[in-house]
C-alpha cells in the first residue's frame, strides 16, 4: 500500500472507528512487527503479545491516530521500546542501546531465483549476517529483510542516515568477503544482500 493508501485507512479509523479499516493496517504491518519483535525477544509468544498489545492501545486511541505522519515508523519504534521494556524486566542488566541487543536475521533460504546457487553460498552469507557486531546487524535486518528506507531506520533508531549508510555499508563488505573465494560470487553482485543503497 502506497503512503496515501495507510493514510487514508489511518483516517478512516479515527474518524468513523472503522473496524475493517484498522484490521487492514494490522494485517499490512503485522508479518514485519512480530519478525521484528522476535528477532530481539527470542520467544515467539512474547513476541504476538507485544505486537498484539500495541494494536490494542493504538485501537483504544484511534481518533488520534491521524497525528501520525509515519505509521510504519511509529510501530517499529514502538515495538523496539515494548521489547526493550520486556527485557529489562526479565533480566538484571538493563539494555539502553542498540550494541546490548543480539538481534536474529532471518535465514536465507533457497527461492526459484536461487536454485542455480549452491547451498555453500547462503551458508557462508547467514553465517556472514550472524557475525555482525550488533548494531550492524539489526540496521542491516530492518534494511534487507524488512525493507524499510534509511531514513525510516534512522528515525527508528534514533541514529542519522549516515549512520544507516555505514552499517550497511559495513556489513554489505563483510558478506562480500565472506564470499570472495567462491567461484561463482561474481555472478551474484546484484544479489539482495549485497545490493545498493537506498536512500529515501
């Protein structure tokens, strides 16, 4: 769905409390918040709750749902502070930032497009990606596999779009090193996982 299309749907919940409405943003955004939300809490359970729960308090105040200007931004922020929340609760130290947080990527798996690649090649990247320091890997997670803009991670994050950049930057190098003895890298420079930036 286009921005005006969420924007759209965000007006038709706040003014008319429009069920079908809200349930199309929720199946829109839902895949993407959960894997987000269990890629940091580990526990799928705790994971659907979170998500769950941030729809319900968002449902609770819908007329003002409207003041949001960026609706996927504001719920990536909002789960990455209730998941924060949850594992501080759970354990003695307290996670503040980003470098505390052992973010999961998803694995990647062989598709119609990969099966001329060798099960080597997506082991080497998966195990790459895993090796990320932290930050790097959560910035490469929302960019890759969630498919968010720079900008949106930034803001997201709280970090600069700069600062986007040179982690994926940084990680797109470490894959590509990763690779580099294999015969047929080459031939997969435009791959995802090692594709350019993107900027807006």
């Amino acid at each position: 769905m286009t921005g005006k299309e969420i924007f759209a749907l965000q007006e038709q919940v706040a003014l008319f409390s429009d069920q079908h409405a809200f349930k199309q943003l929720f199946r829109h955004y839902y895949t993407g918040l959960f894997q987000f939300a269990a890629s940091i809490v580990k526990i799928k359970e705790v994971a659907e709750e979170i998500v769950e729960d941030l729809f319900v308090k968002i449902w609770n105040k819908r007329s003002t749902i409207t003041n949001i200007s960026n609706l996927r931004v504001y719920l990536y922020v909002s789960i990455k502070n209730q998941c924060l929340n949850y594992i501080n609760r759970q354990t003695d130290t307290h996670v503040m930032g980003l470098n505390q947080l052992d973010v999961i990527c998803s694995e990647l798996v062989p598709n119609p497009e990969d099966l001329l690649v060798a099960t080597e090649l997506l082991q080497l990247v998966n195990k790459a990606i895993h090796e990320l320091p932290p930050k790097c890997r959560i910035v490469y997670k929302l960019v890759k596999e969630d498919e968010l803009t720079y900008k949106e991670v930034a803001e997201i994050l709280n970090i600069s779009p700069r600062t986007v950049e040179n982690h994926i930057a940084v990680a797109v190098r470490k894959i590509a090193a990763s690779l580099h003895h294999v015969d047929f890298y080459p031939y997969h420079k435009s791959s995802p996982f090692l594709s350019g930036p993107k900027l807006s």
